[in-house]
C-alpha cells in the first residue's frame, strides 16, 4: 500500500504541474476527442458500404476500437513515463533512480503523465457501453464479472508490451523509443477483427505481441463468438505478459551502463 500511495502522488505531482497550463491542457483533451470522432466517422464510412467485415458487425468493430481506447487511455494516464525510458537510459537519469528506496520501474512510469488518456479512458468507455447496447448482449452476473476482469486483464497485456518494448532501449541506446513507436502502430491493427488478416500477421498479433489480447478476443467473449473461449484466457495472457515485460526490464537493468562521462 506505501508502494501504491508514493505512486499515486508522484502522479498527482506531475498531473498538477500540467494543470498550471490550462490552454495546453484543453487543447490536449480536445484532440484527443477529436482523433476518436473521426475512429467513428472512418468505421461509419466503411459500414455504409459493406454491411459486415467478415462476420462482423458495426458495432462490434466500435467494441474492439473502445477495448484499444479504454487500454490506450489507462496507460497514458498512469504509465506514460515508460515512453520516456530510452531518454533516462540515453541521458543517464536511471542513475538516480537506482539509489531511491523504491522500485525503479515505477519510478520510470511515474515521470510523467498523460492527461490524455483520460479522454481516451471517457471517449473509448462511451465507444463500449453504446456497442453493449446495440449489441444485445445477455448479461448475468457472472458475465458481468467475467467482463470486468477481462477488460482488466486486456489493459494489463497493453501496459506490458509498452513496458517491454520500451525496455529495448537498454539494447539500442538510442534516445528515441523508435522500436516501441513501431510495435505500437503495429498494435493498431488490433482494431479490426483477427479473422480479416492473413494467418501469420493472425500469429503475430495473437501470440508473438498479444494485442488481440487487448481487443478482438474480449471481444469475441463478449459476444459469445466462436472464439469466445480463447477470450476466457486473457486473465493468463495478461499474466504471462507482465512477467516478461518485468523479466526484460530487468535483465536490462542490470546491462545499464550510466551515460559515461
């Protein structure tokens, strides 16, 4: 709990730090608003050519597009500072952080904070509860809490491919997180269902970097699909995730060299 309270107000120091400048932060929330319009726009665009992609309707593609906004959201809000590791690796600021009587990847995602993610959390959430309705989907309590922890566990499996694929920085040096940006746009395709890809690029984005983990598979729970139970793995998925983000993180940790002189 002192652990999860020292995190809590790293974050509250930055988030008030970004709330001294009003116009940037409204200028940030109102992009943001409007990037996950025009998702809408494009998706509607599509669907009023097609009724379906195979199989799939309207709004279980806005489904999946909330999942990836909801986990998007989530780790901007609260693990931005991950994005920022190559620049401590690069300027030598891990130095620091390994003298402090707290855990250095916290440390290292609680530089920073993205505000906004919270529109994406609020905008991506609006995305899913209107794709629940037009949906029609039974609930009973079990599913509703089958839900919740899938939900949870796909914003997991998001927040640990970040952490693992910034931690290449440890390797490549480099000040940019280019490799990270890189598998984060790869990520994007997870928007759509799995089922339109050719079966390796399915491979990849079910196995080799789970981003099906954080949208279609939930999805397909969701609905009851035909790979419903594949859905029911998340919670495992999400687990194996974190522990291999963890296990780069720190085998890179120990190969850090400080900045030099």
């Amino acid at each position: 709990m002192r652990i999860v309270r020292l995190y809590v107000r790293l974050l509250g120091a930055h988030l008030r730090s970004l709330l001294e400048y009003e116009g940037d932060f409204w200028i940030m929330m109102a992009g943001t608003l409007v990037m996950q319009v025009v998702n809408v726009v494009f998706l509607s665009a599509i669907f009023a050519k097609v009724p379906a992609i195979n199989g799939w309707t309207f709004w279980a593609v806005v489904a999946m597009f909330g999942m990836v906004a909801v986990a998007e959201g989530v780790g901007s809000l609260f693990f931005e500072g991950m994005w920022s590791l190559s620049w401590q690796i690069n300027q030598g600021e891990i130095d620091y952080k390994l003298v402090r009587p707290y855990p250095v990847v916290l440390q290292v995602s609680s530089t920073s904070i993205g505000i906004h993610g919270l529109t994406n959390i609020v905008t991506g959430g609006l995305m899913l509860g209107f794709a629940v309705f037009h949906l029609s989907v039974p609930w009973t309590p079990l599913r509703i809490l089958l839900a919740l922890v899938i939900l949870l566990s796909a914003i997991a499996v998001k927040v640990a491919v970040n952490l693992a694929t910034n931690s290449a920085a440890f390797w490549m040096q480099s000040p940019s997180p280019l490799f990270a940006m890189a598998v984060h746009q790869a990520g994007d395709l997870a928007r759509f269902p799995l089922s339109v890809y050719p079966w390796a690029l399915r491979a990849a984005l079910g196995f080799a970097l789970p981003f099906a983990f954080v949208s279609f598979f939930p999805v397909a729970f969701l609905l009851g699909s035909g790979q419903a139970w594949v859905g029911l793995l998340t919670p495992l998925v999400a687990a194996y995730s974190v522990l291999v983000a963890a296990w780069i993180f720190n085998r890179g940790l120990r190969r850090y060299e400080s900045a030099g002189n």
